[in-house]
C-alpha cells in the first residue's frame, strides 16, 4: 500500500479560498513591503474565528501571530499583555557577616583559623573536629 492513498485531501472551505485570492490580488498589484490593508485583516481574523488560525494563515500565506493577534482583539483582548516599562527590585537588607578568628594549641600543635560568614556552631563543631575532641 502506497503512502499516498493513506492520506486524505485536504478540504479547503470556500470562504478561504475567496479570501486567499483577494489576498493573492493584493500581492500582485501592491507596491514592495506595504503592509496588508485592515479590511483584509479584518476578514482573516474573522475566517481564523471559524475556521481556525493556523489554517487560515497556511492558506492564505499570512502571517500566523499576528492573525493570532488581531482575532485576540476581536474577542475584546488587547491581542498583546501589557508589559510594564519599569520595574523596581527592592534590595535585600543585608545581614552582618560574623567572621571570627580561632586559634587552638594543643600540646606541641598550634593552628590558627579565620572564618568570614559561618555559623558559630558550625565553628564549634569544625574546632572539635580537627582536634579529635569529642563534644
């Protein structure tokens, strides 16, 4: 069995198919770059609310998000969220640091310990630790 009789032809609704040459028309007598004039939008989106977004820009060779957009604003939508333009962070207070200075002897060994933003339990422990201490 052949690939091709497994897929089923793609119906393309009438009324797509009168926009997507009003659309064609458009491109053919139009000067370079000029935009897609509001009363073709305005038929794109209101065919994309029928018939679906994606199948109208597919067919009509149109641009996707912005259809996607302008049926948004149909629905009362803006079509875009509003982002703001500013936004201020509030800076954390900064907590106090502990740094501290340790030095331990113990019969003939000295040892000297400078420790910058550590608990001082875990000072504690860290001292009981490499002295062999128990705690």
């Amino acid at each position: 069995m052949e690939s091709e009789e497994l897929l089923a032809p793609v119906v393309i609704p009438t009324e797509i198919k009168e926009f997507s040459s009003q659309v064609e028309q458009w491109r053919s007598n139009r000067p370079h770059l000029m935009a897609m004039p509001e009363p073709l939008w305005t038929l794109a989106a209101n065919l994309a609310k029928q018939h679906g977004v994606a199948r109208v820009a597919r067919f009509a060779r149109i641009d996707y998000y912005t259809l996607k957009e302008r049926v948004a604003r149909l629905d009362g939508g803006s079509g875009t969220e509003a982002r703001p333009a500013f936004i201020e962070l509030h800076a954390m207070p900064a907590a106090p640091v502990s740094e501290c200075t340790i030095e331990l002897e113990h019969s003939r060994n000295r040892m000297r310990i400078h420790i910058k933003g550590a608990p001082m339990p875990d000072i504690a422990v860290l001292s009981r630790t490499l002295w062999g201490m128990k705690s």
